[in-house]
C-alpha cells in the first residue's frame, strides 16, 4: 500500500514538470506623454495654445517684478491690462490675417543693409507705451506703439491691441509685438525685424516700460505660419510669453515669422 501510494505521488510530480509553461502576460503599451506645440487654433475661447515645451535654458536672476501699485497704468483703449482677458472685444478675432504685411515696399539697397547691421538706438516718441532692446540684433529702445495702424507701425514696432501687457494681471501674458522687414526709407520702422530670422534660442530681449521698468525675456523658438494663423496671438497655458512677428520671405512676404521668448 505504501509502495502504491509513493508510485502515485511520484506519476503526479513528474506529469506537474511535463506541462507546457504559460506565457508570461504582455506589458501594455505605453504612450508617450509627450505631445508636439499645438500648430493650429485649439478651438477654445479665449485661445489657450496647448502646452509648450519648457525652454532648456537656465534662467539668470532679475530684479524683483514691481508690486501692482507700481506699475504703469494701461495706455490703450479698451479694456484695462489685468482685466483678464488677453484679447479684443471683436469675436472675429481668431479671423483676421496677422499684422505688418509688406507687399510694396523697396528692397533695401547695400548701404541701407549696411546700416541694419549697426547699433541702432532709438529715442521714445510721446504716445510709445515700451521700448524694445534686443542687443544680438543691436536694437536699442525701438518704440513700441500699441496700435493696429500702418502709422504707428511706421514709427517702429506695434503692441496688437488686445494681447497681453508685461503687466497685465492675468494667469498667463503673450506680449504680441510686429514690426516691419522692410518698411520705408527714413521712418522708425525701417528693416527694424530685417534681421528677425537670426534668433535661434537664448538671446535675451527686454521691455522697458514708461516708468523704467525692465522686463526680460530668453528666446526659446522661432518658426513660420500662414498669414490667417492668428492663434499665435493667444496665451500659453501657465505661460509668461513675448512674441514677436515679421514677414517672410523675402519679397514675397506671404507668411509671418514667429519667435518666442519667456519670461525670466
């Protein structure tokens, strides 16, 4: 009896060894969280861009923002900065073709191009709401005009009414700023951007406002959209942005050369 009993233990543990071994269950697949820059209107109101890539360089410290008492009052008509909205009261908007086409202006002769490639220094026009400095393009104090109008365009850069104010008390800022490739021979405005394209990621560009106020941003992209793409005037979700604009190419001026940089 007790011989059997082995026997039958011995005929079990040998049949456990000879079964087919299961496969092991297969991992799931696991998706990327990383998704590309949104390149089209995201559908929202107002326009929040999906989120964007951090920028990869380090930021330098700058002197303390000043308090809400401190900053200047909003020079533009309409609704004041800190309203909490970064756009105009037009619901067509997201419609309308992007700033500072360029269709009839001459092409800039050697000496003229000559001359963008020097320090150029500008002095604030009554009615200039900022100044911009970009020194990798030796652009000083450029006059900043907030105004969609081909004059005040021709003074230097334009502000597009209804975006953001470095100042402005909103969760996220876009401050939208265009400017000429070309323009016209003896105006403020002349090749002010000829050079736009030459930003490629870390030059530092600042705002000073009326008061003295400086605001410093790091460039993090530059890339190409259509002339109808106005979604690039839209805020950035948690985002502290300036955005400047130009056209391109050259002369055909069909498209609008976009470059981003980031509060620091």
């Amino acid at each position: 009896m007790i011989l059997a009993v082995g026997f039958a233990i011995v005929v079990a543990f040998a049949a456990y060894l000879d079964r087919p071994i299961e496969p092991a269950a297969a991992k799931p697949e696991v998706k990327s969280a990383t998704e590309p820059l949104a390149r089209s209107d995201p559908g929202v109101d107002p326009w929040v861009e999906k989120d964007i890539p951090p920028s990869r360089f380090r930021a330098t410290p700058v002197p303390a923002r000043p308090s809400e008492s401190d900053r200047p009052p909003d020079p533009r008509p309409g609704p004041p900065a800190g309203s909490g909205s970064a756009y105009g009261s037009s619901p067509d908007q997201s419609r309308q073709t992007l700033p500072s086409e360029e269709y009839d202006y001459p092409l800039p002769t050697d000496g003229q191009l000559r001359a963008a490639n020097q320090p150029r220094h500008y002095d604030l026009p009554p009615g200039a709401v900022m100044g911009l400095t970009i020194n990798a393009l030796e652009l000083r104090n450029v006059p900043v005009i907030s105004s969609g109008a081909s004059q005040a365009l021709d003074q230097g850069v334009i502000h597009l009414p209804g975006t953001s104010y470095p100042w402005s008390g909103t969760p996220e800022r876009n401050v939208y700023l265009a400017g000429h490739r070309l323009g016209w021979p003896g105006t403020g405005s002349h090749l002010v951007f000829y050079r736009l394209n030459e930003l490629g990621g870390g030059e530092r560009v600042t705002l000073r406002d009326a008061r003295g106020g400086r605001y410093h941003y790091r460039v993090i992209e530059s890339f190409v959209v259509g002339a109808e793409e106005s979604w690039v005037t839209g805020r950035v979700r948690g985002r502290d942005l300036l955005t400047l604009q130009t056209c391109t190419p050259i002369p055909t001026f069909e498209k609008r050369l976009i470059v981003r940089a980031e509060r620091i």
